[in-house]
C-alpha cells in the first residue's frame, strides 16, 4: 500500500510530466483488438500540448485530418 508521501510524490511526478501521466493513466481502448493500449500522440498532437502549456491561448489552423481536435 502506498504512503501518502508516495501518492504527493505521484502526483508531483504526473504534474510535472505529462506525457508520463497519459501513459501511466490513461490508456485507451484498441479499436480493432479491443485491447487497452498506451496513448501516444502523434507529433502535431504534441507540439499543440507543448504550446498550449506555455500560453493561455492557442489558435490551430490545421488541415482536417491532422489528429488534433
């Protein structure tokens, strides 16, 4: 069983590292094997994260089927 330091340290961790967050928490749900998965971006997905952490508004002019919504 976890500590409670263990859990705020989790936590300082998944905060820190959102990419370690969506793996650790968040797997989806394979469409074809029905298998849960680890959820990984794609790169365009990534660089929308990455600047919507360094400014309050982001403006996306993207084609229709980049992987971003």
């Amino acid at each position: 069983m976890p500590t409670q330091q263990d859990l705020l340290e989790e936590m300082a961790k998944c905060k820190e590292d959102t990419g370690y967050f969506r793996r650790r928490y968040l797997p989806v749900v394979d469409r074809d094997t029905k298998r849960r998965v680890t959820f990984r971006l794609k790169p365009a997905q990534l660089e929308v994260l990455r600047r919507s952490s360094l400014a309050r508004t982001v403006y996306v002019l993207k084609p229709r089927r980049l992987g971003v919504s």
